[in-house]
C-alpha cells in the first residue's frame, strides 16, 4: 500500500469511529431529553427568598 492509501485507510476509519460516537451521543442526549431528571423533582413546597 503506498502512504496516500494508508492514509486515506486511515482517515475513513477515523471518520467511522467518530460518526459511531456522534450517534452514540445523540443517543444518549435523546434518552437524556426523554427522562425526567433525578433530583429535579418539585415537593410542591415553595422556598421564599425574597426580602419582605
């Protein structure tokens, strides 16, 4: 293999690794978006910290 055909080799498998990752993490923020968040989660009670 001459040195623009390992390159090319190996810029094609970054580049699917990466597009493997970017769709990982679409996912996740996609699930993320999804679920409600621990912690977030309201009593109903209201805090007043405003000066009266």
């Amino acid at each position: 293999m001459s040195d623009k055909d390992e390159r090319a080799a190996r810029l094609a498998a970054e580049l699917r690794a990466n597009l493997r990752r970017r769709k990982a993490q679409a996912r996740a923020g996609a699930a993320a978006a999804d679920a409600p968040a621990e912690g977030n989660q309201s009593s109903g009670a209201h805090l007043d910290t405003s000066q009266a």
